[in-house]
C-alpha cells in the first residue's frame, strides 16, 4: 500500500465513522483512502467529534505496518 504523499503529512479528510464509546473512529481522506483515529488524537482536547465534520491529520504507519491518523485538528 502506497501513501498518497509522505507519511507523516498533514491530509485532508472528514470523519467518516465516530463511536465515543470507545473513542474509535475513521477518517475519509479526501483522496480516497480511509485511515483510523483514536479519540486521544483529537488535538482539541475534548475526545468528541461528529461524523462529518472536516479535519486534518497526520497520517502515519503503526507497527503493524497499517496507516494510523494522529494530530487530527478541525479544518
């Protein structure tokens, strides 16, 4: 699997799956690819976002080899 530009860039997306139970979610990036987030991320501190909204985030490989987003900010 291939990175649309450098892991560790900032990329475009929404939030495509959101459950705060558990503080797991999905974002669509804006080219196509869907990566992971957990609530921790969330750069605002809170752990909520809704389904939807904008954001940006660091898109990185885990250990696992799987793309991961932290740093997720609101756009």
């Amino acid at each position: 699997m291939t990175v649309p530009r450098a892991a560790g860039e900032d990329h475009p997306g929404s939030v495509a799956t959101f459950d705060q139970h558990v503080g797991l979610g999905a974002i669509a990036l804006d080219d196509g690819r869907e990566v992971a987030f957990h609530s921790t991320q969330l750069a605002d501190g809170t752990r909520r976002t809704e389904v939807g909204a904008r954001v940006t985030a660091r898109v990185v490989r885990w250990h696992r080899g799987e793309l991961e987003a932290t740093a997720v900010t609101a756009a």
